[in-house]
C-alpha cells in the first residue's frame, strides 16, 4: 500500500509540474454542414471514429484506389466493378464476379450508407469500412493479390501514388493507409434524400394513396418493421442484426452443412472465412461461419432498404429476381428449415397489397438515382407474370400451418399499422390444423 501511494503521490507532483501530460482522447471533426434530411448529425457522428474522418484529400486518394484496376492480380478489377457508382453501388449481377471471371457465392450489397453499419459483408464477418476494404483486394476470386505486402509494393510501383500518400498520410504506401483512404471515400457516399425521407418530415403529398398504404402495410400487417424498422434519426430500415430467413434452405440440408462446417471452420481466420464465404459450399452458412454458434446456421446480416429498389437483385445470393419475388417469399413465411428465425410466419398479403408494399419500398430510393429508379421500377413491374416463390395456398393459410399459432393476418382493421394491439399472445388459440 505504501509503494502505490508513493507512486500516486509521485504522478500528481510530476503532473502538477508539468513533466508528465495526460493523453487527450481524439476530438471527432464535425459532421458536413449539409447532410441530407435522411441521416442526422447525431447518427454520422457516431458513426465515424475520431480521426478517421473523411477529409478532401484522403477521400480523393479512397475514390482513386476504389475505381482502380490496378489493384487487382491482372489489372481487370477494381472496387467498383462490384460496386459500381452509376448503379447504386451494386453490379446488378446475382453473384459478383473477379479476376479470370470467376463467380463468386454472394451478391454484392450496396455501398451507400455502408459507413452506418454495425458490420460488415453478409456475416459481418468485418467490424469497419477499413477492415472490410482490405479482404477483397486480397481473395483469390475477387482482386487476387497474394498478400499485403504485394499490394503495397504494386501500388508503389505506380508513378502518382507515393507522393499522394505522402502528402495523405505523411509516410510511405502501406496497407493500412490504402484502406482507410478507401474508407475515408466510403464515408462520404451516404443517401438520405428520398421521396419517404420528405414524407416523414411533414410533406404528405410526397406519397401516393398506393405508397402510404405500402407504410401502413409495412408496419402492421407485412410486419416488415421486426427487422427493417426506421425512423428520423435511425433511418437505415435495418435492425442490424442477422436472421435466417429461410433463403437458401431448399439448396442443401442445413444441419449436415452445419456439421461439415464445424470441422472446417477456425473461429476468427478472417481469412479463411473470406474465402469460404465466396469460393464454397459453406458459403450457406452465413454468420455461423464467423460465430460457429447452432443459432447462426443460415443467418444473414438485415440489409438497409435504402435505394433497395435500384439495388437488386436480391438477398446474400441474388436469388430473388424482384421485389414481388422478395414479398412472395415472405407472405408465405419463407422456405423451412431446423434453423428458421422464429419471426417467420405466413403474411396472407393479397395481391393489391403486395403492389403497394413494392410501391412503398420504391419511395426509398434517393432523389439522385431517380430515372433509375422508374427504370428498375417498370423493368420489375414487366416480370410480375413471372413469380417463382409465390405460394398463395400457404401464404393464406390454406395449405400448411406456417404461422398459423399467430393473430390472423387476415384480420380487417382501418389501419394495419395497428394491428398489433389485438389481443396478448396469451390469448391466441391454437389454430394450427391447416384451414379448409
């Protein structure tokens, strides 16, 4: 006791004389003076780590090593192939494609608002924008350079670059430094300017009769909001959280992939989780492949609904064409599988139902992708004699008794956004015999 004291005592004389300074914690930089109405200070500040702020020159480095090639194995790849501008982020592709066109298992999800993710890629298998910039560079089927070090001295090698991370950075080219320029370009793509954001904020001629119904919809009856929710100042319509919803269960049997995957997968080799994730089979498996938790087998990150409809196709794999695809797959409660999150069940959506949830969630698309967005729109609207999940038989209960133990969507209510005041789940009978 003596000892700590004298050495407390110790601290606080050299303090007080100025010999030692406590460290400062970093002070964040200030959000950008004019954010869109959809993403509040509040939320990007929190959202961007003291000194990793996107300032202009570090954020032209991240756009010039984004849109370039020659980062990749055979200079045929860039960030942007996957992740294209002009396309809300996306390829369009189903499942992306790298070097020697070689397809990878999961699709690529949008970049815009990527900078408010709790997590990154499908299984959240990255924690930030730095770490998730770094694994493609270096996966063999999508930029294909062997190693870090082979990244950095390619990029060396490249006449404009070591005098931009010089002047960036204050240093030579390392890998650090070229995914946090990557990042810093990343932070600046958020979206928050659409057609809903003024809606919410007062305009209520911003919607269609159609659309408005489609928000009634989506938080009452379709039930979207159990993992899309959304409001002023958490506007991502993502809970952030991963779910299987039954995607890729009519693919494979689960519980043997499952089994498979716990003698191959090392908990924590980000590596070798990158690489299963795109190059295999255990690619299904999701976040059980990052956590090797039962509970993961299947599950999926939620992805926002922001610019969703100019972001398809649809889900980890791209399985889903459009999004009447994406509602005919949730009306009948998904595809069963041993690891179904338990929030599935049947919606008994009708048709004129469906056609306004689509017309809501086209609403969220941002003001500056908006011929895009009435392009993809009428491109969709074109395939809706083409429906390959549609099950309406089990969607409305007729057939099968998926759901049946919940309130009865099909419940008449003048606003379906209240249809979760009926009654406690105490009082819900067992009507699980399929209805006749």
């Amino acid at each position: 006791m003596k000892l700590r004291s004298s050495v407390a005592w110790t601290v606080a004389v050299l303090l007080s004389a100025g010999a030692v300074h406590a460290a400062e914690p970093p002070r964040a930089a200030p959000p950008p003076p004019k954010l869109p109405p959809g993403v509040s200070a509040a939320l990007w500040k929190i959202s961007v780590p003291a000194g990793a702020e996107p300032t202009p020159e570090k954020v032209a480095l991240g756009e010039k090593l984004f849109n370039d090639k020659r980062l990749s194995a055979d200079d045929s790849v860039s960030c942007s192939t996957c992740h294209d501008p002009a396309k809300g982020f996306v390829d369009g592709k189903d499942t992306s494609v790298g070097i020697k066109n070689q397809k990878g298992m999961r699709n690529s999800p949008t970049v815009l608002n990527a900078m408010f993710n709790a997590s990154q890629f499908w299984d959240g298998r990255a924690s930030m924008l730095e770490d998730q910039a770094k694994l493609p560079i270096l996966n063999p089927i999508e930029m294909g350079m062997a190693s870090p070090e082979a990244v950095v001295a390619k990029v060396k090698g490249l006449p404009e670059y070591p005098a931009q991370f010089q002047k960036v950075f204050g240093r030579d080219v390392n890998y650090d430094d070229l995914a946090a320029a990557i990042a810093a370009f990343e932070r600046t793509q958020y979206s928050g300017n659409a057609r809903f954001d003024k809606f919410i904020l007062g305009d209520d001629k911003a919607l269609t009769a159609s659309e408005k119904n489609g928000w009634a919809l989506f938080n009452g009856k379709a039930r979207c909001n159990s993992c899309h929710a959304a409001n002023i100042t958490q506007p991502l319509f993502s809970d952030q959280k991963f779910h299987n919803i039954g995607i890729a269960a009519h693919k494979q049997d689960f519980v043997q992939l499952a089994r498979e995957g716990l003698r191959v997968v090392r908990t924590g080799d980000e590596k070798q989780i990158d690489e299963l994730a795109l190059q295999t089979k255990f690619s299904e498996l999701g976040r059980f492949l990052v956590t090797k938790q039962e509970n993961d087998v299947g599950a999926f990150k939620t992805p926002t609904l922001r610019n969703i409809g100019i972001t398809g196709p649809y889900m980890h794999d791209g399985s889903l064409v459009t999004l009447w695809d994406v509602m005919d797959h949730y009306n009948k409660g998904g595809i069963q599988n041993p690891y179904l999150d338990g929030g599935m069940q049947r919606l008994g959506l009708t048709e004129p139902e469906i056609d306004d949830l689509v017309a809501f969630l086209f609403t969220l698309t941002d003001a500056r992708f908006d011929k895009f967005n009435a392009q993809e729109l009428a491109r969709q609207r074109a395939r809706k004699g083409n429906r390959p999940e549609r099950d309406t038989a089990v969607a409305t209960g007729k057939k099968g008794n998926v759901g049946d133990l919940a309130p009865d969507p099909d419940l008449k209510v003048k606003n379906p956004a209240g249809i979760g005041v009926y009654g406690s789940p105490l009082s819900i009978q067992n009507t699980s015999a399929p209805k006749k």
